[in-house]
C-alpha cells in the first residue's frame, strides 16, 4: 500500500506541479520518512495483534512473534545504515528488552489475572519509553528533542496498552477505535525520527545525491537478506501491474 501511495501522489504532483511548489515525492529524505512510517506503523500493528493472540490462546501465535522478529531487525537495519553497526546494536537491546518482551509479560499477566505483573510490565514499557526516547535524542544530536521523542513513545505505549485492555475485557468497538489512533500516531514518529535524521545529515539525504550505506534487510525476517525498508518501496512498484491485473496472490497456510 506504501507503493501504490507513493505511485499515486508522485502522479498527483507532476499533473499539479504549480500546486505542490514544483516539488518531487521520489527524494532519499521522502523515502526515509515512509520506510520509518512504514516500520513503526508495522510495529505496532504486529504488537497489538500479537498480544491479542496470546490472550486468546491462538495457534497462530508463533507466527505473530516471528514477523516482530522481522520487523526488529528491518528497523535494527534502518538504524543501523545512519548510525552503524553501534548504533544498531543499542537500538536492538532497548528495542527488545523492557519493550516487546514487556508486552509478552503483560499479556501473561492479564490472562493469570496477576495484578501485580501487570503493573511490573506495564512499568517497564513506561520505563522502556524513557530509555528509547533519550536513546533517540542522543542520536539524532538533539534534532529530535529527547523530550519530545519520550513523550512521542510513551503515547505510543499508552496505545497499545489501552487496545490490549480494552480488547481483553470485550470493549472491541473501543479497542478498534484505539487501534486506528495508535496506528496513524506511528506516522508522526516516523516523521519527527526522519525529519531530526535528515536535519543532522544533510549532505546523505540531498535530493541530488542517493544513499550509499543501504541497511540490508529482508521480507523474510533476517537482517542478512538483501532487501531494505529504503529502497523496498521501488521493487514493490513492480506490483502495481499485478494489481490493475486484478491478480489475487494468496498465501498458503504453512502448517506444523
């Protein structure tokens, strides 16, 4: 869907140059923004249906925490192309301690009914917005206020926390409704992370010169592969011809 938006909006602005300023959608610091947006949006997504499926006991469950997995190391390779190899190996120990692993631990706590984990795990995921934001002002030399990027994650957290408990006590119409708030609040991270990362390195993201140090990620979870969030969306262009086809490809379900 990122492809056909990008397809269609880079349609819109050379129809109606005079409109957009005569500016361009296809730029290195517009794809940094929507592969950020993309990542983050993904994130919570897979969070939140993640621990719905803990709740419920599904068989599927598995599956879920395998894609966070994939979705880990994409944003690890994101990281990691601006900020190197250090950088990424921060973001990964933040990212997966007192955060996805939390959201495992509340999910258990809710279903034992065990009030004092929740509070313990909810904790760490507020304790886990503190850490990520200084991380991510640290990083960004202040052109991300760590102040502003704590509060950013925090909503985030509140978000997902507030869809699981609305879900788990059968609120589902309201827990929907929070899902569509926390999903969109995904895109104004990934647009303040991209707007600090492209601020602080100017000279990678000019629109006359491309990245070099793409992050090597893939669809299939491991940061060995050769695709990246970067420059998926290009490849995924190709899908377009698929799509006015009317061409449903379907997954077959992978069993045990």
């Amino acid at each position: 869907m990122f492809a056909i938006s990008k397809a269609l909006s880079n349609a819109i602005v050379m129809q109606m140059p005079d409109k957009f300023d005569n500016t361009k959608v296809d730029t290195p610091a517009a794809d940094l923004r929507s592969s950020l947006n993309s990542l983050a949006a993904e994130h919570f997504a897979l969070a939140t249906m993640g621990m719905e499926k803990g709740f419920n006991g599904s068989k599927d469950y598995d599956y879920v925490s395998w894609l966070e997995n994939a979705n880990t190391a994409d944003f690890k390779a994101a990281i990691g192309s601006v900020y190197g190899d250090e950088g990424a190996a921060q973001f990964e120990k933040i990212w997966q301690g007192d955060h996805i692993n939390a959201q495992a631990e509340l999910v258990s706590a809710q279903v034992k009914g065990d009030e004092a984990g929740e509070k313990a795990a909810k904790d760490k995921l507020h304790k886990f917005a503190q850490e990520f934001g200084t991380f991510l002002g640290t990083a960004t030399d202040g052109n991300l206020p760590t102040a502003d990027a704590r509060a950013s994650i925090k909503a985030h957290e509140d978000t997902v926390i507030k869809t699981f408990e609305q879900y788990a006590s059968g609120d589902y119409a309201g827990s929907y409704d929070t899902y569509r708030e926390g999903y969109k609040l995904m895109f104004g991270v990934g647009q303040a992370l991209g707007e600090a990362i492209v601020k602080q390195n100017p000279d990678k993201f000019a629109e006359t010169v491309m990245p070099t140090d793409m992050p090597k990620t893939g669809m299939g979870g491991a940061s060995e592969s050769t695709m990246n969030p970067l420059t998926a969306i290009y490849i995924a262009l190709g899908s377009l011809a698929v799509l006015t086809a009317g061409v449903i490809l379907r997954k077959k379900p992978v069993s045990k």
